[in-house]
C-alpha cells in the first residue's frame, strides 16, 4: 500500500530533502516554537541552531530570553504576534509600545528582520480576527516608521494555501473569491512597504485528502512522471513547486505578476532563477502541544539536545549539547512512538530591490500515526 511506504520511506525523505534543499538554498531558517516545559534554556539553543547551519530563526512570539541569548550571533529572527493580539495591535499606541518593548530594546544586537502579524487569519472565517488583520499590520508598520525602524524591519502575516480557490493546473491559481478584496489590501501595503508575503503549503495534505489522484512520490520529491500543465506546458515532478506556481498565478491575476517568489536552479517553476531559503518545522519536540501525537513530534531535536533524525550536516563544525551533528556525525533516530516532520520552505526578500515576495511553503514529509 502506497501510505505503508510513505511511513517507511519517510525519515529516509526527509534526510534526503534537508541535504537537497541544502545545496540549493542561500540560508537556512528553522521554526523555533515552545510549547513545552522540558526544552533547554534559551542560551543552549544557540549551538543547536548553529550546528544545522541556520542563519535565521522564526519565532512565534517575541521571547525576550530567546531574543537577548541570540544576541551578537548574526541569526536573524522573524517574531510573531499572535491571532489573539490583532484585536489590541490595530491601537497605534498599542503597537508602539509593543514594538519598543520587544523590537527596538533588542536592535541592533539581536537581528530582527520581520514581524508576522497573525497566522492564517484569513481561513478562520471569523470577522474579528479578518477585520482587525490589516489595520493591526498598519499600527505595527507605523509604529516601525515613528521609531525609524521600518527600513530594516518590515510587516507581513502568513497565509495558508487554503486562501487559493484553485491551485491545479498551477497557471489556473486564483484565490478564493470571497477574500479577493481583504487580499488586494494586503498585498497593496506589502506593495508600499517593501515587505514578504508569507503562505504555508502543506504538500503531504494534498495527497492525504486525495490519496487516490495525488502520487506520494509527487509529494515528497521522488522519481515519478510528474505532471504537464496544459497552458504552460511546464513540467512540474513535485507537488511543492506546483503550489507555489498556483500562487504565482493567483498574484498574477490580481496584478502583482511581478512580486517574485524565490525558488532554486531547478528551472521547474516559472522563476527558475529565485533563491530558496529554507525553514525548518520545528526545532524541538513540543509535549504540551494539543491534538495527535504526531503533534508533539515535528522537531528535528529532542529536548535533550539529541538529533530526532539522523542529520548529517556539514555546514558547521559547532559541537551540540546532548549529540553531535556537526561534521556530518549524526545520532540515529529511534522513535519510541509516533514521529512527524516537515519542511517549511521560505524565501527571503534577498538580493532584489524590488518588492519581495516570501513564500513559505511548509513540505510535510514524515507522518507516522497512532
């Protein structure tokens, strides 16, 4: 059965794909979420990050410990404001006195770069959250601009691919229409700003919710016939890129064509010349994490310090506490229930001047249930 070899081959993928991403990518980034109360403290983390080679790191709050132990370390950060502060951040003076108290008291020694506004807002399909997205990104912005901060740090939120109403072929991409008008807001002050667009993609539940017409090979980057789109006649061997050309189209439809996405030398999607940047979901097991327990299980550490995975990495020599996997020495991984993992791949605004487009394409690749 096709799932039978997905839960075989799945760590085997996922080794595979970090090394692949690897040699495309600029920069690594990896999540760095803590829903736990067994992870390292703060400080023991910096050799963590170091030894897989990530430059950046996402943070979904603004963690002052996490902040200060990362200072002078050169790894840039992007923090979070959660769905339940857009409410309180559309208050300018809300969002100024946030912004000295978690952005301006860290810079210029700790690298903040970006803030993400709220999480998926638009796919709740709750007003008070969708009503109170843009003018929250507008207050912070602001609040940026007061403080002369808006040249090194910029606003955005993440979307999920749910926003799209159509996404195959990937040059029928159009997103859904009852978000058209809150979208083209959003996109006409990343427009002004300068600043990404994030959206979270999850190849793997594409397959999951049509297993019978989606190839699991599709999905995590194996040999297979892969697909032709009809308009374009591009040839697409991976569920990802397809997403991600989905996106483009949907941009292209509403008129920012020209907001690039930055993807690697594959030549696969329609900018074959982007950089990739890659985030990794998560760094740490997560044991107070609600739902599945595939839920506490996405991290590529243990709270000990010991790899989940047997990743090789030769991006760094830095030594880690609990395993070493610098100098491509690595801990195998015996897991002793389930184990879940994915990829999220982003962007950077990188080397273009013009207005960048970030796109954060999170790759499920390892799921093994209960």
């Amino acid at each position: 059965m096709e799932l039978t070899k997905f839960f075989n081959y799945g760590s085997v993928v996922l080794v595979i794909s970090v090394h692949l991403f690897v040699v495309m990518v600029n920069s690594i980034g990896i999540n760095y979420g803590q829903i736990a109360d067994n992870l390292p403290p703060p400080e023991n983390v910096v050799p963590l990050v170091k030894s897989i080679g990530a430059t950046k790191v996402k943070l979904y709050d603004a963690d002052p410990r996490v902040l200060s132990s990362f200072a002078n370390t050169g790894v840039e950060f992007m923090i979070g404001l959660g769905n339940e502060d857009l409410g309180n951040m559309r208050d300018p003076n809300n969002a100024q006195a946030w912004v000295k108290q978690n952005v301006q008291s860290h810079l210029p020694d700790t690298k903040i770069t970006c803030i993400f506004v709220g999480n998926e807002v638009l796919t709740f399909n709750d007003t008070s959250l969708s009503d109170n997205l843009l003018p929250a990104m507008q207050s912070v912005h602001t609040a940026l601009v007061n403080l002369g901060l808006d040249k090194q740090v910029t606003v955005t939120t993440a979307h999920s691919l749910a926003i799209l109403q159509t996404s195959y072929p990937p040059s029928a991409g159009a997103f859904r229409e009852d978000l058209i008008d809150i979208l083209s807001q959003t996109l006409s002050f990343h427009q002004k700003t300068g600043s990404p667009f994030l959206i979270n993609a999850y190849p793997f539940f594409a397959y999951k919710g049509n297993p019978n017409q989606v190839s699991l090979d599709f999905v995590l980057f194996q040999p297979n016939q892969g697909v032709v789109d009809p308009t374009t006649n591009l040839h697409y061997d991976n569920m990802l890129y397809s997403q991600i050309d989905a996106v483009y189209s949907a941009l292209a439809s509403l008129g920012y064509k020209k907001l690039p996405v930055h993807i690697s030398e594959t030549g696969t999607p329609m900018r074959p010349d982007s950089d990739l940047n890659i985030y990794v979901f998560a760094l740490f097991n997560e044991n107070m994490k609600p739902g599945p327990t595939s839920e506490r299980n996405y991290g590529l550490f243990k709270p000990d310090g010991t790899p989940a995975y047997a990743l090789g990495n030769t991006n760094s020599n830095d030594s880690t506490t609990g395993g070493s996997i610098g100098n491509g020495v690595t801990t195998p991984f015996s897991p002793t229930s389930s184990s879940t993992g994915y990829l999220s791949i982003s962007s950077a605004t990188g080397r273009y001047e013009s207005v960048g487009l970030v796109l954060m394409a999170s790759l499920l690749l390892v799921k093994i249930s209960v």
